[in-house]
C-alpha cells in the first residue's frame, strides 16, 4: 500500500514539476494507477501538492546533510552538497519551482517559508562560512550563490533528459559551472 502512494507522490512531482495545472489524471497515469486508487491516499489535489512538498523538503534535507557530514574538507562539502541537489533532481528543481512562483511572498514567519529555508540552511550556512573564511567571493550574497544552485541545479536536471549525457558527467559540469559562479 505505501508502494502505490510513494509511486503516486513521486509520479506528482514529475507531471507538476512540468505543469502545475495538469489534470489528476495524468498523475494517476503516470503512477500506473486510476484516479480512484489516487483519491483513496489523498482526497484533493491540495493534500497531494502538501505531501509532495514535505516528501521533497526531506529528501533534499537528508542528502545536503548526508553530504556535509561526509567530509570536513570545506570546499568538498560544498561540493558534495552541490551534487546533492542534483542528485535530488526533479525533487529540487520542483520545490523551488513552487517557492519561487511569482504570486508567492516569501515571509520568514510563515510555516512553509520557514520548512523551504530550513531544507536549505545547512547549505546556506556552509556557503556563509566559506565567504567568511575567504575560500569564495564576499561579493556575492548567500541569496545570489543560492538563485545561481538553483539555476544551475535546474539546467543540470534538463540536460539529464538526453540519455547521453551521464549523472557523472552533468554532475562535474554543474559544479565546474557554478564553482567558476562563486569565484572558487
């Protein structure tokens, strides 16, 4: 049974992560499933989107802390994590996708707000130790070298789609990218 919501969930991410108003339908299609076995786990479209974001804010939290934990080299860290978040994948770019959209208002006090930063304040931590310690640029906010992961993380994701491009690869060409970004 958690089988068939995990598919349904994960299923929700990849057809909203493209489009956001598409039919439930095409959720249960792609989670090989009917509408009907969908609505037995969530009763609307809101209580799917909820789960999805809290099971994203936990992947993406669980590996950037693996990947801290994993090495106590600074600049690998930051690598480490920046793999994380493609790792994390579709997970990411969708989180941030509905976080960023351009009807939200981003306030620190509200319970959503504060789950999305907290996903990422090991990251962001990291990124302000580095500038403090002179290992990347002071010239750049956290907020910027965040947009730029983001962005990055979110090109990395497209290029995955053309299966000759290897994880590896797109893994080493993202950090080139976004390591250059910071002036490491």
């Amino acid at each position: 049974m958690k089988d068939t919501e995990q598919s349904i969930i994960e299923a929700a991410i990849l057809i909203f992560n493209e489009d956001l108003s598409a039919p439930l339908e095409k959720v249960a299609e792609k989670a090989q499933t009917t509408r009907r076995t969908l609505h037995r786990y969530f009763k609307d479209r809101n209580e799917l989107m909820q789960k999805c974001k809290t099971e994203i804010r936990k992947a993406c939290h669980k590996a950037m802390q693996k990947a801290y934990d994993s090495t106590e080299d600074p600049v690998k860290r930051l690598e480490y994590m920046f793999y994380a978040g493609i790792e994390c994948g579709t997970k990411d770019t969708f989180l941030h996708k509905l976080h960023t959209l351009h009807d939200h208002d981003h306030r620190a006090h509200d319970k959503e707000c504060a789950e999305y930063d907290d996903t990422f304040s090991v990251w962001k931590s990291h990124l302000q130790y580095l500038q403090k310690e002179g290992l990347i640029s002071s010239m750049m906010t956290v907020e910027w070298m965040h947009q730029l992961f983001q962005g990055i993380v979110g090109a990395s994701v497209s290029s995955r789609n053309n299966p000759q491009n290897d994880l590896e690869v797109v893994k080493k060409l993202g950090w080139f990218s976004f390591s250059r970004g910071i002036g490491l």
